[in-house]
C-alpha cells in the first residue's frame, strides 16, 4: 500500500522483530524509525538519525551497522506496579520516547553517551570494561560511587544480565548512545 511504502522501515507484521535496513543503519524494532500520523515523532525520528550521522567517525566507527530502537513513554493512570502481580491496570503510551543506537566495538568496553543527563548535571559519559560488568556487587559498588552515574544502573544491569544469560554469545564492547524526550521527574514513564 502507498502507506506502506512511506515508512522509513520495511517490517513485517509476521515477524516484526526481524531487523529491516534503513540507508546504512539497521532497525531491530518496528517502532524504531517508523513514520506515523504523529508529526512530533518524524521530527524526533529525523533528528535522532541526524545526530547518529554527526557522531559517526567521534563516537560510532565509521563502518558498521548502528541499531536503533526506539521505546515509547507510557502513561500510568490507575495501577502502576501491580501489573506484575496479577493487579488491574491502565496504561497508555505517549509520542515521548526514548532512542538507543548501538555499534558493537572490537574490544572489551562498554561506552554510554548520554546528553540528555549531562544537560541535567550528571556524567553522561561513561567507558567501563566489559569484564566489570560481570560481578554483581563489583558493578553496584562501581555505580554507586558516584550519584552522577546512577541512572547507568537501568543500562549496565542490562547489559549484567545479558553477560550472566549468554556468556558465549557477548564478546565483545558496545558503544550505546541514548536520547530521550520524556521529560524528567515529571510524572510518566520511570520518571517519576
């Protein structure tokens, strides 16, 4: 359809989380990159790929995929945590989303970028070693250090848990970027 064929990234509806190439980058979600009736989001989309073009050759290797996902904000109107116990909730996402793009490294660090955090006064740039993510106390010490570094928890834990899983398959370092629209401490998402 003619719809269809204004989306920025090719998915299919059976197998929506096979990756889908968009110019030089590929998409692993179907959210990510995909054009909606939502205006704010185009901007938010074009802009994202915008500063993933200016980063390339500084932060991300010139050659190599980037992955880019893109994870809406949501809305908590009646429920909020009880949905993991069994509870009734109410929920809704919003145009306000979260972006990460990714590019593995050849060797053993983690490296977060993050501007939106610097602007809020805390360290928005971050190189740890792979291997520092692999003991548990080790990496809450290590971010707990520095209230400056505490929001690297919800990312490092991640990446903690991936290397704990499937040891085998992670290998090698990552270097993520995030940004975000959703406004802090304001009430939605996890930033309340």
């Amino acid at each position: 359809s003619s719809r269809m064929r204004k989306n920025w990234v090719r998915t299919s509806s059976r197998f929506p989380s096979i990756p889908a190439r968009h110019g030089r980058h590929w998409i692993i979600s179907s959210t990510v990159l995909k054009r909606s009736g939502n205006h704010k989001n185009k901007i938010d989309s074009m802009r994202i790929e915008e500063k993933i073009k200016e980063l390339k050759g500084s932060f991300f290797a010139t050659d190599g995929p980037v992955l880019i996902s893109r994870a809406p904000g949501r809305l908590d109107l009646m429920g909020g945590n009880d949905d993991y116990t069994g509870g009734l909730v109410f929920e809704s996402t919003i145009r306000e989303s979260t972006y990460a793009a990714a590019q593995i490294r050849p060797d053993g660090w983690v490296v977060l970028k993050n501007d939106d955090v610097s602007k809020a006064g805390w360290q928005g740039d971050i190189r740890i070693e792979l291997d520092g993510l692999r003991d548990e106390e080790t990496l809450k010490n290590w971010i707990n250090g520095s209230p400056s570094r505490r929001w690297t928890a919800y990312v490092l834990g991640n990446l903690h848990y991936l290397l704990r899983k499937y040891p085998l398959q992670v290998g090698t370092g990552v270097n993520l970027y995030m940004e975000s629209t959703i406004p802090f401490n304001r009430g939605v998402s996890s930033s309340a």
